[in-house]
C-alpha cells in the first residue's frame, strides 16, 4: 500500500491499478505546482485552480493509456498547455447582433466565424488526444518547439539533452501524429503543424 513516501513510480504503478489512496498522494504532493505554473501565466485564481484540477482529472481518466516518465515535468507541461488553450479562447471574437442586415456597410462587424472556430476546436481537441498519447517527454520537447516556438538548440538547452536527441524525439511525435490522424482535415492540419 503506498505512502506519502513512496516514490513516484510506485504511486503510478497502483494508479494505474486503480488505487485511490495513491492518486490523491500524487494530487497533494504536485498539486500546488501545477496551480502554480498556471497562475503564473494567467494571473486568474479561478482559472489556475481549474486548469490543476483539470490537469490531474485528466491523468486519473487516462491512466491506462499514459506513459509518464518524470511526474513533474510532465504535470508542468499539461498546466502550459492548458494556459495556452485559454489564452488562445480569450482571443474568440466576440458576436455582434445587427437587426437590419442591409446596412451591414454602416456597421463596424466583424464576420461569424462560429462554425470554423468550432471546426478548429474540434481539430485541436483530436491533435490534444493524439499528443497525450506520447511520451512525457516526447510531448514536452514537441510542445516546446511547435506551440513554444523554441528552436532545437534552445530546447536541448532548457532541457539540458543533446540537440540531436530534441531533433529525433520532434521526428517520433511527428510520425505518431501523421499515422494516427483518422480524418482528412486532422491529417492536413497535423502536416500543417508538424511543418
């Protein structure tokens, strides 16, 4: 029966084996650095608190699917990514009502993209699940250089692994990306962003 002393491997191990006891030991000893990686971004108590619980719900319903190396870094990462997901909907244009249509020209409008936005979602969503399959830290480098926008070297550096290995483990996500894309537009937005 694990403790609070076990290591982490073993909480992962009786995780995966459905242990409850063990999953909450995980929550109490990383739950405050995930809220902490969010609230840095967001500076939103609420919003921080949301993405945490988030963050751990989301390893307790995967767990059987999950490959987490180093707990940490891979519940850090999930919390940047999380912030960067409610960074980018705070973006979403807002709505206008215009009663009389034919005087568009007079308004100040922007055009509804509702649909696409919703299509987009819907894109990303599948990439998310796709990216939650990989390797902790095959996720994190490919996170790191696509939605971080950091070259190799600069990941090799932040990392402290070699520049090759930042280029073969971008390479292993790109491939697990393209083989497990099961529609079109997700095939060609994958291509799009593995570019």
């Amino acid at each position: 029966m694990p403790d609070k002393n076990s290591p982490d491997d073993d909480l992962w191990r009786a995780i995966k084996s459905e242990s409850i006891p063990a999953f909450e030991i995980l929550v109490k000893r990383y739950w405050e650095a995930v809220y902490t990686t969010a609230f840095s971004h967001l500076r939103d108590k609420e919003m921080a608190m949301e993405i945490a619980n988030d963050t751990f719900l989301n390893i307790w319903q995967k767990k059987h699917v999950l490959d987490i190396g180093t707990f940490k870094s891979y519940l850090t990462t999930s919390a940047r990514y999380h912030v960067y997901k409610v960074l980018k909907a705070k973006k979403a244009l807002k709505l206008a009502y215009v009663a009389d249509h034919e005087n568009l020209s007079s308004v100040n409008v922007s055009v509804n993209t509702g649909e696409e936005k919703i299509r987009h979602l819907n894109l990303q969503s599948e990439i998310e699940a796709l990216l939650s399959a990989l390797p902790a830290r095959c996720r994190e480098i490919f996170l790191l250089s696509r939605l971080g926008n950091l070259t190799n070297t600069e990941i090799a550096e932040k990392l402290s692994i070699s520049k090759r290995t930042v280029e073969n483990q971008i390479s292993i996500a790109q491939r697990f990306v393209q083989q497990n894309s099961k529609n079109i537009a997700l095939s060609i937005l994958a291509t799009f962003l593995l570019q």
